[in-house]
C-alpha cells in the first residue's frame, strides 16, 4: 500500500497538485467494475454470436452504430483543435490541445472497439482493406478511421513519454522532443482524415437510395449528408471538449484553462453550429420536397409513425441547434459559464439526436407499401457492452489527467493556473 | 452473350401455400430456425408475406406476395454499399452475387435493401443429430455472422454448365437451370427466365400490361416482375398508391 | 547485471516493434479468415455420387409422385414429377423436405412400454398373448395397401375386426356410398369436367385431395381470370387461402353449412331450377338465411350462379350429408363433372369409431394419424416412426420412417380414376424398426407378404389390359410385354393409371332430406400430412415467418 | 489492394483512392520514421544528453532558474534562458563584470571558495594533473546524510555534463546526480571518502559555466529558502526556525517530509 502510495506520487508531474491516491482509487473502482461488466458482455457477444443483441434483419444497425457515430462525432474536436492550433495557428487553444488528444483517442478507439463487435465476423475485418470497394462510403470510413486512429496514438505518444518517470529515460525524452516538432504534419494528415471519414458517416446513409427517408441528393459523388456530417462533426467538437474541460475542472476542484479559451471555443462551435443548421434547413426542404417525392413517398411516410413525429426534426433543428448556436455566440450569454455550457450540452445532444434519427429512424420506417413500422430496444448486452466503452473512455481520461500534463504545456504553468 | 435472368411472378396464382420457402431452404442447405428465432431473426431468402386491401367483412382480399432478392440491375444497393466486394453483379447473367466466406457481417447491404431480401445469420447453422447428412452437396453452408439471400440458386446454374461443357456447348440448355423456388411452385405462379431473350416467356410476361414491379421509381431496375389483374395488389408497388397504369413504368 | 526500468520498457517495445514487423500475426490473421469459412462445427454436407430416383411420397395418402436427388445413398432433395398424370409436379409445402424427417428429433428409436425402454421381443410376446386372450382389433388409416391385406387376413384368423380411419376428404364421400351401397374408395370427383365447383370450406386450394390436381387446374383454368372457365365459388366463414384466391367468397356462419345447403335446395326445388321433386328440407329459407347470416337474395343469387355454366358440383369439408343432397338434387352424382365411380370394386370398409366394446388389444397402424383417440381402453399397440408426444398407448413401436419401407399406393381418394403405384425403400432404415405387417407376420407367417401382395397387384393389373403407366414416357398396359416388366416399371417409380370413369354406374336416392346435421371436420393445411412432426425446415412457415401456424397437435 | 489481389479494378475511382491511402499512411510512417531517426542520431552525436538537459531545464519553475549573476547580486533580476551554461551566454562576461553582494548568513551551510558548484549540487576540484575531482555539496550531505547505496560509473566511461553522473538511493528515493561537466571516469571514491568521481575532461576544461565565490552563497540561500518553502505547510514536519542552522541526514530526521518534490528540486529533476 504504502509502495503504492509512492510509486503514484513518484508518477505525477513534480509539482503538480492532484487529489490523494485513495480517493483516485475510490473514483476508479466503480469504473473498472463497470468496464469489467462491459467485457464480459461483448465477450457474449463474440462468443454466442450477434443473437445475444436485440438487433434484427430489419434493424441491421442498432444502438451500437447510433453511439459510436455519436462518439466519433464528438471526437472531432481532436483533428478540428489540432487543425486550429497547427494550421490556423491558434496559439491561444494550445492549453487544450492535449487533452482533446485523449478525447480524441477515447472516442476513436472506443469506437473502434465496439465496432469490431459489432461485426459478424471480427477476423475478417482485414477484408476490407484487402478487398476494397471503393464505391462504399463504409470503406473509406474504415481506411481514414483506422489510420486516424494510428495518427491519435501518434499525437498520443508525445504526451505518453511527458509522463514523469518516462521522461527520466533519455531515449524517450528526446524522442518525444523529435516527434512533438512534427505533429504540425500528423495534424494536417488528421485533419484531412476526419474531414473525409466524417463526411463519409454521413454519406454512409445519404446513399441509401432503398431508404428515402436517409438518401439525399449530392455533389459529385458525395450526398449532401457527407458534407452535413463534417459541419455538424466540427461545429460539436468544441463543445464537447469544452463540457469535458469543465467536467474535470469540477472534478479538480480548479480551473485548467484560461475563460477565454472557453469563449473561443464556444464562438467557433456556435458560429459552426449555426452554418450547420441553415445548411440542415435547406437540406431538410429539398430532400422532402423534391428527392423523396421523386420516388414517391411523402413526409407523411417518413412523421406519422410515433414516437418519430416532425416534432423530433423540429427539436433537432431549433431547440438543439438554433437556439445553442445562440447561446454561444451572442455576447451576452457568452460571457457566462453557465449559459456557455448549456449552449454547449444542447448542441451536443443535438447533433446525438440527429445520428439517433439517421441511424434508428432510416430503419424502423417501411418502405415497401405493406411493411409495418417497426420497433428495437437494445439487450442488456448492447447496453453494457457500450457502458463498458464510457468506462474505458473514463479511466484512460484519469489516467492521462493524473500523469500527464493534459492542461498547460508546462508545470511551471500549470502550478501559475492551479495557484491563481 | 449475357443474359438477365429474372422471375415474373403472378400473384393471382399464388396461393401462400408456402412451398417455395421450404424448397429453397432445401436446396440451399439453409439451417431450420433456432428455437429463439422469430420472423425478425429468420432465415427465409424467399419470404412469401400476406398483404390485405385493409377492408372488413365480405369486401376483404387477401393476397400473397413471395419476396426474394429482386438482383436490381441499376445501382444495385447492396453491391455499392458492400465495403469489401462480397457482392458483386455477375456480368453473364445479371445475378446479384453474395460470397459469404468474403462477408464480414457488418449488414451495412441489409440497411441498403429497401425490399428487406437480406438475411443475417445470427445463430451458427444447426441440424437435428444426423440430418447433416440431407443437406445438399451443391451448395456450402453458411457460417455464422455473414449475410446472405437468394442466389438464384447458382449451384443449378453451376451444374446447368457443366452439363452444357460436357456436351460442349456454349449456353446452357434452358431446361437445365431453373431455381428450386420457381420449380416448387404448385401453381406454375413463379416464371423464370432469361428477361433478356425476346422468346423467353418470361420477358412477354414481363411486358404485359397487368406487370409491375416493387419501389420501381427508386430506379433500382429490380428482375423481379410481379402480375396481378387486382387494381388494390397493383397499388402495392409504390407507397403513394399509383393508379395502375403508372405502376409499370420506372 | 542489473536491468534498469530503461532496458525493460526499451525491451518491450522492441519486441512488440519485432513481432509486428515478423510474418508471425499476418500469417495467422490469413488462417484465422479461412478458420472462419469452416468452423469445425459447421456441418459439411456429404460427398458422394448424385443420383436421380423416382417414387411416390408415402405421407399422406396423396401418393404425390416425387423425384429424389440422392447423395451417397441418401436422399438431399425433393421434387414434383411434371409427368405424374395425378400430382402433376405439385408437391405441399413441407414434402419438399421430408428427406430430413427421418433424422427428427422426436424420432421413434426404440420400443416403449408404458413410456420405458421394452423390446421388440417383449412387444411381440404381449400381443401374442392378447391375441390368444380376447379380440383384437387393427386399425389401418390408409386402406387399399398390400399391408392392409395382411391386416384383414390376420383380424379374419383371430377373429379380430379390421377398421379404417378415413381421411376427411374420403368421409366427405361416404354419404354418396352409404345412399349408393358403393365402396368410399371407388369415389371420386370428375374435376377436370367440372365448370363450376361449389366448396363447402374445403381447402381445395391448401393440399385437399392431391395438391397438384385441382391447383394445376385452377390455374390454368380460373386464376386470374374475371370470368373463369372454371368458377370456384368458396363457402367458408372465414377467409381462409382457398376463399381468398376463390372466383367468389361467400362468408356463412361458423358451421351453418348445411343450413346454407337446405336454402339452396329450397330455391332449386321450389322455383324447379332442376330436374328432382324433392324431397323438401323442413328448412325455409328464411330460417336458412338467419342460421347463414346470408340474405334471402344472396341464398337465392348463389343458386342461381351455381347453374350458370354445369356441369356444377359441390364439395363438403367433411361428412355432411346435407351438402351432399346438394349434389344428388343436382344430379350430378354419376354424372361427369359430378361425383364418379371408379371402375372395379373394393369391399365396403366400414370407419373407426364404432369398436367393440369388449376387446383385448388394438393394433393402430402407422398410417393412421397421431391426433386419431381410440375410443377403447383396450392394451394399444402404437405403431409409429415419429412421438407425437401425450401418448396414452400402452405399446410404442417404432415403424419405418419416410421410405424405409417397400409399401404400395393405393388410388388416392376424390380422384377419378384408378391409380396404383409402389415406393421402394430407398433409404436404409436409420433404426432398429418393423412396420405392422412385419410385426404380424412374425406372429403368423402365414399371412400376405407386402412383395408377394404387391407382384399379385401387377400381375392382375398386367391381366386387366387396361390402362396405362406413367414412367419416363406413358405406355399402354397393353404395349407391356410382361407383369414383372409392369412391376419393374412401377418399382422405378412409375404409376398405373385405369381407364376414364364410367358415368352412370351410381343410383343415390333420397328417400328425405337428410335431417342430421353432422359438422364438416375442421381442417386445416396440414390434415393431410400423416406424420405427427413436421420437417425441421417447417420452421420457415410457422416460425421464421408469420405465413402459417403450427396445426395445434403437430410438433415442430 | 494491389494489382494482383482480387477484388482491385483499373479504374480511376479506385486508382485515386488507393493511391491517396498509401499516401497518407507513408506519410504517416515517415513521420514516426523520421522522429525515431533523429533521436537516433541526437544519440550518436552526443547531443542527446543536452536536449535532454534543455528539455528539463525548460520545465523547471522560474524561482529555479536565477541567473548566477542575480545570486552574486550583480543584477536586481534575471531569468537564465540557457539551460545553466554560460559558456554560451552572450551576456555573461558583459554582466560578469558587475560589482557583487555578498548575501549574509548561510544558514549551515558550509562551502569553499576553492570549489566550482554546479547547480545539481555537486563541486568540481581541479587538480594538479589536469583531472577533476567531482563531489556532493554540503547542501547535499546535510539532506541525504549517508546515501543507502551509491552506483557510480565504471572507470573509463564517459560521462556527460548535466548527465546523470551517479544514482544514489537514500530510504528507497532514487536520486540521479548531474554531472558538472563532461570527461572520462579515472577513479571512483564514494560517500566514504569525501568525493564521488575523477574524471579526465575531454579536451582543456571549460568550467566557466560553474558557480563560484560570490555566487555560491546567493544560490545556496536561495535552496534553503526553497527547502524552508517546500518544509512549511499544513503537514510540514517541525523544522529550522529562522537564523537555525540546517541539521545533518535530513532525510532521517523527517522522514515524513514531501522528500520526492525536495530531492526532485535539489538535483534539478525535470
């Protein structure tokens, strides 16, 4: 115990003020437990098959697709931050960079993770690079996404070997001095991954021309969904950074980073957000009123059935897209906390309700004249499995915040921040 | 020369009796269900479903519409969305091809169908002790966690081949290659055939006026033609009810 | 030497950085991909030399003629046989696969006593000592076989008494024989003359009679057409498939069939739309309309349809005298179009139901349909090759299961002519297994042999000159050269046919209109279909679809 | 995937995409190629040990970075931007020349005008025969007092200036001394006698960059006033009330301090 004690102090950067190992301990044991449960249901489900989930030939996606979409949605802060710092050269987001890393991170290899249940046949999943068809959108989402991730855990090692014990090893410090002079590249080739797999999620249902409700009509060979996605994907980033920022700094007791890091950021997302929301509108009208007319289905077939009323698309596109957008531009809110991060958490949701309908709604509605509307509710299985991944995404999370220093680049300024 | 094998299927014949379910099973060495399975977990790559006008009393009809894979000729949904080519359009004879030992299960093609053809194996494929011996050598098994769906049963077409190798002929003899659902059928109501062989019945079928087929105007150019000389059957091609003089073209 | 933490985490990532760069985990991610294709416990299906059999599906007394693929001496497919001059092709739904049936689960592999373990020793030993301690009583539900000669000749040495269960389409047919004094089973139906058929609920389009016959000639004559050739005007109080696709559906009343028959007689009778007097039902028509549900136009519009275009008959779902007075009205019985009578004769059987009270054992076939109670509380020697489960038998006796035994058929009822085929055993019996006829004749070899009963058959076919057999091309009995030519063709799967019906022959007259009111037997798809189980892949109708319901008594 | 895999097409669509994939992942690989190259190389030419130094040097607190020239009193307040060594400093003999304060009073602490002193603690003695005599300061000594265990290089290795010259363990801490300077070890002592090293410096010694004279009292109140600051706090042992002198093996007397951040400051940890 009292080796443990000091093996976790000798772990934390020299001066860096974190809680005592006890009460980190007592904040992990809930987590682990509750990764522990998930394992085990994706090990059922790996085991017995897919049949352990409640998903059908009808519902073919399930809550699992829904989730990592949402996920990888909120992971875009990761590239999106990175692209402002390197490439835009906002010097003034850098305190944030590492820790939307570690966001990034989660979120993609949780993805990853489930997705690999989520498959039928998880060996094969090589197939698709080896056998690629490179009309699917889902191929390319598989080609940026895992190289996306290689990039992450690239952008990740840096941070990793900032550890204090690593550090004391020379080979790695100098290592990590080397590769932190190129991230700018790997977080220009991100950029331009997560711009492309971020489309592709989207396009990935806009193609559906057998599910009107989802197919859109596109430019080139992208539907207007592609470019939906990438809007919505990097208006939310932000504000999903900014939620977990100030979820830890609750945790922490203190500010990590400076207000107006938190403005900046809540200004972008909003400004992006409200972009998304005009384009969404359009979108919304041409595609009912044109496309899915054209192959002769009207916004009845795609409303009447509750609970997915035009209520739900009303919601989507006004209380949790318009109204953040709002929040988080205009002067007066902006300049408060509070209302930041509640534009912030609408925002998000709005965005997780748009993946929810794309994902859930393209599949219960019938399409043939004499289908019947249909409805899923996830197996205990899916539910945990994915529970599982949040208490991944948690643990890493502590971890990185406790070792690494996720906040300020340096301890000197992190002590500044922690006193003042 | 390539052919367009498709079926023309008249609903005024079919009577739901159901046999060409079970003979397709049969000859594709499809498992029985799992005793957890249900309609929605199944595995019936012709799925035979019972529609109504929706009247009451003596004015109900009832009808019954065999669905298989409609092997859509035009942007084929489930050969585009397939991230690893598992599907593919053979280009000899117009039949959507599923490569189940290429399948990685991700179903992306079965949220791509609009005719619901697609089927996922959720349980390992399983037999009563000894029944494995009354599977048919033609065809493999499938295995747990792919997709799969009507073939048109490619095992015939395969032996139609060899037969015509054999006797060193360049086409297939006719009579030599038709699926088992369409041989199965009591009624004669399933017509298969080369769509694109002007004398082939199927493609005079295919044209007649009473002719129609599913979600055209999706522009999925679906093989799978249905007839039907009720006016409330025809309406069942598009969601918004056309009247049945449009039903055909699309 | 000391390793530092240096050397430890340098030496790790090293090795990770080794293994990755090494063919080690590509080569087995490839085999991982193959193992996928075959898992080990993935069945692979039997290799071995395909070959093509004919013979006749022996589950249901249809006599479907079926074409088998066989691989490695095992059946792996079924088919219809376009050539068969009765099914046409037509096969139901669950024939297709009936080669599984034999590996069923609730397959009959031993003998049972009182729900133990017993021996076929122990069986035959019981029965002997019944025989010779009281009547007894065999019970055979398809007669007309070679083994139920066997059957009648042993009842007639041991003064037991032979009985039938009759299908419900044969018990449809018995009031003709009971007002004609002609055997059930040298009746028939003359469809192919028929221009309008009048079902009282038959399920003349869900595997009545022979499924390929009247389906075959529904659509080619009437489907889809608005005005048929052949008008099928279906009776039934619920939209079942046969009144959905019928020309016409006529909703009645749950069981007011024959209320509904009496109207019609009423009108036929009363405005002299046909040739007899009489008799008069005590029903009016009003009372007729009320028990119907019908109004007194609509009653009077069928009647009127019906004569439209004759030759008209009228089929009942069951024994149910009143729709067959219908018939007898009309005149349609002996007429063609109408009910016929087949040429030659067989004895007058007489249907379960009405045992002797006092008797020692019965002996029940495995013919006779598992749902059939037998009303005795008589020691019950069950002969079965499928547990239906709820047994009460005293005696379960595992039969031969689909063509594990050589066994003949017999002219399906509701056909008009005269039929006879053989089906081989074409498959080696899976268990230690005796049909009845093997059982008896351990007891008693000096009954029939079901070979010899069946080369007496040909022989007497060959000497009748009549007819013709259906093999690979149809030859006039007379163009065969001998009778075991005649037997060898039929062996192989072929089918005699006897000559047209001749007309006239059957005298029912009505003395009164029937007053019993006997209820039509409900049937569903599945009546027909003998064994008690269905094939494994059954499951596709009832439970990986909604297309049908699993019949209450059958067994997945 | 490639040409002779199946499922790859000559057309343009798949052409393009499959060439912009390899792209992506070479340049992917390259960047973490290139990275573990230069380290590599940085290793090879002995620049390693000075980025690491640099590295760490950036890390530390302002309040650990004085110029030497403030701690002699010579400057009101500078900042050291040079990772300690003033051999590179274009300031240093402009500010060298400065009058200098004596700080008073040194709390105990003892030190010789005839020793260099590096910031990491350790003095360097020149010899008569050209090498040099490197030992633990006495700031040293009083905290750590008897090292439990000390590991010195072997002769004949070289060692690297603000390189981990020795590692020593003291109640299970681990302290990794820098080196003052860089040479080759000739002889070894150790905690019994009063040095630790001999080494031959590569070409003519340059210690320039070595605290001295004025500048070593400055700095050394200075660590004791961090000691004080680091000591003080809610659960801080008892320890020296002003004007006190510092008491012998620290680390024995209160054993109960935070000696991780003390040792971690004291031997300029990163």
């Amino acid at each position: 115990m009292g080796n443990l004690l000091v093996m976790d102090r000798r772990l934390i950067a020299r001066g860096a003020e974190r809680t005592s190992t006890m009460r980190f301990v007592l904040w992990l044991v809930p987590w682990v437990a509750l990764l522990a449960l998930g394992i085990y249901a994706a090990g059922l489900c790996l085991y017995y098959g897919l049949n352990q989930t409640h998903m059908d030939n009808r519902f073919a996606f399930g809550m699992w697709i829904f989730l990592d979409l949402g996920m990888i949605a909120m992971g875009a802060g990761a590239f999106f931050t990175g692209f402002l710092v390197y490439i835009l050269k906002q010097e003034d987001l850098k305190p944030i960079l590492n820790s939307a890393v570690v966001v990034g991170l989660i979120c993609y290899s949780g993805a990853m993770a489930v997705l690999m249940v989520d498959v039928g046949q998880p060996l094969r999943a090589w197939f698709t690079f080896w056998h690629p068809n490179t009309h699917s959108m889902l191929t390319e989402v598989t080609f940026c996404i895992s190289c996306y991730l290689l990039v992450l855990i690239l952008e990740y090692v840096p941070v990793l070997l900032q550890n204090r014990q690593l550090r004391k090893v020379p080979s790695f410090l100098v290592f990590e001095h080397q590769l932190h002079k190129l991230v700018p590249v790997l977080a220009a080739v991100g950029a331009f991954l997560s711009f492309f797999h971020q489309g592709s999620l989207g396009g990935l249902y806009g193609v559906l021309r057998g599910r009107p409700f989802a197919f859109r009509q596109g430019f080139a060979i992208w539907p207007s969904t592609f470019f939906l996605f990438i809007l919505s994907a990097i208006a939310v980033g932000p504000s999903f950074l900014m939620l977990v920022t100030a979820a830890v700094e609750t945790f922490a007791g203190r500010r990590l980073v400076g207000a107006n890091v938190f403005r900046k950021l809540g200004f972008i997302s909003g400004v992006l957000l409200g972009a998304y929301v005009a384009a969404k509108a359009i979108d919304t009208l041409v595609w009912l009123n044109i496309t899915s007319r054209a192959v002769g289905f009207t916004p009845g077939d795609f409303y009447a059935y509750k609970p997915f009323g035009s209520a739900l698309m009303f919601l989507e596109i006004v209380p949790l897209g318009l109204i953040p957008a709002f929040l988080l531009t205009l002067p007066v809110t902006a300049r408060k906390r509070g209302w930041l991060l509640c534009g912030a958490a609408l925002a998000c949701s709005g965005v997780l309700l748009n993946r929810f309908v794309l994902t859930v709604q393209t599949l219960a509605l019938p399409t043939l004249a004499f289908d019947e509307f249909l409805q899923y509710t996830p197996s205990w299985q899916e539910v945990v499995t994915f529970a599982g991944v949040i208490a991944y995404g948690v643990i890493l999370y502590s971890l990185s915040y406790r070792y690494l220093p996720l906040f300020g680049q340096t301890k000197g300024a992190d002590k500044n921040v922690s006193v003042g | 020369m390539s052919a367009r094998y498709g079926f023309v299927i008249d609903l005024d014949r079919c009577t739901g009796c159901g046999a060409c379910m079970v003979a397709c099973a049969a000859e594709n060495n499809v498992p029985p269900a799992n005793p957890r399975a249900t309609p929605r977990t199944g595995l019936t790559p012709i799925l035979v479903r019972k529609v109504s006008n929706g009247m009451e009393g003596a004015a109900h009809r009832e009808a019954f519409i065999p669905i298989a894979c409609m092997h859509c000729g035009n942007e084929t949904p489930c050969v585009r969305v397939c991230p690893q080519q598992a599907v593919e359009v053979d280009k000899e004879t117009g039949i959507v091809v599923q490569m189940p030992q290429r399948c990685l299960g991700c179903r992306y093609c079965m949220t791509a169908c609009p005719y619901h053809a697609r089927y996922f194996n959720w349980w390992d494929p399983a037999w009563p002790a000894g029944m494995e011996r009354s599977l048919n050598p033609g065809v493999a098994v499938r295995m747990r966690g792919v997709v799969e769906k009507c073939n048109m049963c490619s095992a015939r077409l395969h032996s139609a081949k060899e037969k015509a190798a054999a006797a060193g002929r360049k086409e297939i003899d006719p009579a030599d290659y038709i699926p088992a659902c369409a041989e199965a059928c009591p009624t004669g109501a399933i017509l298969f055939g080369n769509l694109a062989d002007k004398n082939d019945p199927v493609a005079s079928a295919s044209h007649s006026s009473d002719a129609f087929r599913l979600l055209a105007r999706i522009g999925t150019e679906p093989k799978v033609y249905y007839k039907s000389t009720e006016d409330w059957v025809k309406a069942l091609a598009e969601r918004d009810s056309p009247q049945p003089t449009e039903a055909q073209h699309g | 030497m000391k390793v530092s933490r240096r050397d430890l985490l340098i030496g790790g990532a090293g090795a990770i950085a080794g293994l990755v760069l090494s063919p080690v985990p590509w080569k087995l991610l490839g085999d991982s991909s193959i193992w996928t294709q075959n898992f080990p416990w993935i069945p692979q299906p039997a290799r071995g030399p395909v070959e093509t059999k004919y013979s006749a599906c022996t589950l249901c007394e249809a006599g479907c003629g079926i074409r088998l693929r066989m691989a490695a001496k095992c059946p792996v497919g079924i088919t219809g046989v376009r050539s068969h001059p009765v099914s046409q092709g037509a096969l139901c739904a669950l024939a297709f696969a009936a080669h599984q049936l034999n590996w069923h689960p609730r397959r009959l592999r031993e003998v049972r006593h009182a729900g133990h373990a017993a021996s076929w020793a122990e069986a035959q030993a019981a029965f002997r000592k019944a025989c010779a301690e009281g009547p007894i009583a065999i019970i055979d539900g398809r007669p007309g076989r070679a083994a139920s000669s066997a059957f009648e000749a042993f009842t007639r040495n041991h003064h037991g008494s032979y009985q039938v269960v009759l299908s419900a389409e044969s018990q449809a047919l018995s009031p003709y024989a009971r007002w004609s004094g002609v055997s059930v089973a040298s009746l028939g139906y003359d469809m192919e003359n028929a221009r309008t058929i009048v079902s009282f609920g038959a399920p003349l389009l869900d595997g009545w009679g022979t499924p390929g016959r009247f389906t075959r000639l529904w659509s080619v004559r009437a489907a889809g057409a608005a005005d048929p050739q052949l008008r099928l005007i279906q009776i039934e109080p619920s939209l079942s498939r046969t009144a959905a696709r019928a020309w016409r559906w006529i909703p009645v009343r749950e069981a007011s069939e024959a209320a509904l028959a009496a109207g019609l007689a009423r009108v036929l009778l009363e405005e002299h739309m046909v040739n007899a007097k009489g008799p008069m039902p005590q029903l009016s028509l009003a009372e007729a309309a009320a028990a119907t549900g019908l109004s007194t136009e609509a009653i009077h519009d069928l009647a009127h349809t019906m004569l439209e275009n004759r030759p008209v008959v009228v089929i009942a779902a069951g024994d149910n005298p009143a729709i067959a007075a219908l018939n007898v009205l009309l005149g349609t019985v002996g007429a063609p179009g109408g009910i016929v009578r087949k040429r030659g004769d067989v004895p007058v059987q007489i249907a379960a139901g009405s045992l002797p009270s006092s008797l020692r054992a019965v002996l029940v076939d495995s013919t006779v349909p598992w749902e059939f109670s037998i009303p005795t509380d008589a020691e019950v020697f069950r002969f079965a090759a499928w547990d239906g489960g709820g047994n009460k038998a005293g005696w379960l006796l595992p039969a031969p299961g689909f063509l594990e035994e050589l066994t003949d058929v017999p002219t399906p009822p509701t056909f008009s002519r005269e039929t006879y085929a053989v089906a081989l055993n074409l498959v080696a019996p899976s268990t230690e297994v005796q049909s009845a006829a093997q059982f008896l004749l351990k007891i008693n070899p000096t009954l029939p042999v079901v070979k010899k009963v069946i080369q007496a058959r040909c022989e007497e076919i060959f000497r009748g000159r009549k007819g013709t057999v259906y093999g690979e091309h149809a030859v006039a009995v007379t163009k065969i050269d001998s009778a075991q030519h005649l037997e060898e063709q039929l062996r192989q799967g072929a089918v005699w046919v006897g000559d047209a019906p001749s007309s006239g022959k059957l005298q029912c007259d009505l003395k009164e209109w029937p007053a019993e009111n006997r209820l039509a037997r409900t049937i569903n798809w599945a009546t027909a279909w003998v064994p008690p189980v269905f094939p494994a892949l059954g499951t596709k109708l009832y439970q990986e679809s909604n297309l049908r319901e699993l019949p209450a008594g059958r067994q997945g | 995937m490639f040409p002779w895999v199946d499922g790859f097409h000559w057309s343009p669509g798949h052409i393009i995409f499959l060439s912009v994939f390899f792209t992506v992942v070479l340049i992917i690989l390259t960047t973490f190629a290139w990275a573990i190259w230069r380290t590599a190389s940085d290793f090879r030419t002995h620049r390693a040990t000075e980025t690491c130094w640099r590295l760490n040097f950036a890390e530390l607190p302002e309040a650990e970075r004085r110029c030497r020239h403030e701690l002699a009193g010579r400057l009101p307040h500078r900042v050291c931007n040079n990772a300690f060594d003033c051999r590179h400093c274009s300031k240093y003999a402009e500010f060298a020349v400065l009058p200098s304060k004596t700080v008073a009073g040194n709390a105990g602490v003892n030190f010789s005008d005839n020793l260099l002193y590096h910031r990491g603690h350790t003095w360097v003695r020149p010899e008569d025969n050209g090498t040099l005599t490197i030992g633990l300061d006495d700031f040293a000594h009083h905290l750590i007092g008897h090292p439990d265990s000390v590991y010195l290089p072997a002769k004949g290795s070289e060692i690297e200036s603000n390189g981990i010259a020795w590692r020593m363990t003291k109640n299970g801490h681990e302290i990794g001394v820098r080196a003052p300077i860089d040479g080759t070890v000739v002889s070894t002592g150790g905690a019994k006698d009063a040095w630790y090293l001999k080494i031959r410096p590569r070409k003519p010694a340059d210690l320039r960059h070595l605290l001295r004279g004025p500048e070593v009292p400055g700095w050394l109140a200075g660590e004791v006033d961090r000691l004080q600051l680091q000591f003080s706090g809610p659960d801080a042992p008892p320890c020296m009330a002003d004007g006190g002198t510092l008491l012998p093996d620290l680390m024995d007397v209160m054993p109960a301090a935070d000696w991780d951040t003390v040792l971690a400051a004291t031997f300029l940890e990163g």
